[in-house]
C-alpha cells in the first residue's frame, strides 16, 4: 500500500478532516475512493453525521482483510474482494 493524501479536503468538514488525518492512511485510500466514486452518497454521509463511523467500519473490514496469512501473492485490491471486504464504494 502506498501513502495518499487526501483529495479534494475542502469537500469535508474541519473536524472529520482532522480525524481522517489521524486514521492509517487505508482510511485515506478509503475516503478518496468513496469521494471519486460515490460523491453524493459521501456527501450525504457527512450531512447525518454518520459518515466518520462507516469509515471506520470499512477500515476495520479492510485492515482485517489486507492482514491475511495465506494470500501473498494476491494484490490488495484482490484480497479485498477475495474476502469481501471491498465491496468499491459505502454502504
């Protein structure tokens, strides 16, 4: 996994960008997918307050995933759906 910054920061409230800035940086590989893929439902997210919570269960699935014995030779993208664990966008 490579290190990400987050893409388009402005688009999320100063409080959840801090805490995002504080999580591992899948969270921030998360963030950015959800962002670019899903922008209406994240934005709906961050409208209710929920948006934080969801991502952090979705990096709980994603770490659990990526830290598999047995699947080296798979991508991390692969593992994710091997697992399903990546599933693409929010719920």
């Amino acid at each position: 996994m490579y290190y990400q910054s987050l893409r388009t920061p402005e688009k999320y409230p100063p409080p959840v960008r801090k805490e995002l800035q504080e999580l591992p940086n899948l969270a921030i590989v998360i963030a950015n997918r959800w962002m670019l893929g899903w922008p209406r439902k994240v934005r709906s997210m961050l409208m209710a307050g929920s948006y934080l919570e969801i991502l952090k269960q979705q990096l709980e699935k994603e770490e659990e995933a990526l830290s598999q014995p047995g699947l080296s030779h798979l991508s991390d993208w692969e593992k994710l759906e091997v697992l399903g664990a990546g599933n693409g966008g929010p719920p």
